[in-house]
C-alpha cells in the first residue's frame, strides 16, 4: 500500500452538491438508517449547509424527526449551530411545533432562552408559530435552567481560568434608612 492510499481519509474529501442534497433530502424524510448509513461514508455530511446555512440538525428538528435528530446528535451535530435567520435546531423544531423534539434537544444541551442575532429565542419562535403551549413549556424549562444555573453558581467555587478556586459571593440584603 502507498503512503498517498495509507493517508486516504473519507472525512476529509467534500461532499458533492448531489450527494448533500440527498443527504437533506434523507434528513427531511425522517429516513433514518439511509441517514447513518450516508454519514459513515461522509462523516463531514455532519456539518453540510444548505442554501440558507441550515445544518442537517436543523432541518430534521424542523420536520420534528426525533430518530433522526437523536442520530445526529449522536453523531456529533451542533445543537447551539444558527442560520442566516439566527435560528438554530430548537427554534426550528418549536417554531414548527414540535415538543417531543424540543425536548430531546434540551435534554441534550439546547437552552429556549439563547437568543440569536436578531434577539429571538425558541420561546418566542413557539408564540410565532401559534404554539402558545409549546412556548409555556419552554418558558417554564428555561426558568427551571436559570434556577439550576443560579444554584449551581452560589453553591460552587468557580474556577475563572487562573488555577485558583474563587468562591461565589454572598447576595446582600440591604436596609434603607428613612
């Protein structure tokens, strides 16, 4: 075998338009196995962009396939990715409605409170779509997270990159004097 064979590495060759667009095209019709199957034969399908710069994550949150989404992200996909719109997989899937995978998407990291270039969360998207109990559920999980957030914060030494442990500071209740 040749040094240039021995180097030869599928991850590193750019798909063909023809096959991203089957890849989307696989995505968007929620088929998962043709999905696993395309990226062990191009794992960079992963970070493909359509026209709009939507990653495949965001167009299976968009059609709301949970195999697919869980798949990707599995697979390494990037939940906190945006498009040209600021929008990223949760906004898609709770703009379209969709809760099971906005679920799945926040058990695995996404926060319904990121806001995007243009200022709008996942909440905002679900009240946009008309799914007022979908942005309910988001709004109640993102206040759950801040509370998580803020425990964690006045619980725990923060470690600010220096090596040296620094201890949360205490809220302070003040008086006024009339």
């Amino acid at each position: 075998m040749s040094t240039q064979q021995a180097n030869f590495n599928a991850a590193s060759i750019p798909p063909s338009p023809q096959f991203t667009a089957a890849f989307f095209a696989a995505v968007e019709n929620d088929e998962s196995s043709k999905v696993r199957d395309m990226l062990e034969a191009m794992p960079s399908l992963l970070e493909a962009r359509d026209g709009t710069e939507a990653t495949p994550l965001m167009a299976a949150s968009k059609k709301g396939s949970d195999a697919v989404i869980s798949l990707l992200i599995e697979a390494g996909a990037d939940i906190h990715a945006a498009d040209k719109a600021s929008m990223n997989a949760l906004c898609y899937a709770a703009y379209n409605g969709h809760q099971a995978a906005c679920t799945l998407l926040m058990e695995r990291g996404a926060d319904p409170s990121e806001t995007g270039e243009f200022r709008a969360s996942a909440i905002s998207y679900a009240r946009a779509g008309d799914f007022f109990a979908l942005s309910d559920y988001l709004k109640r999980a993102a206040e759950s997270l801040s509370d998580i957030r803020r425990a964690d914060w006045a619980e725990k030494p923060v470690d600010i990159g220096t090596g040296q442990p620094v201890q949360p500071m205490k809220r302070l209740s003040l008086k006024l004097k009339s």
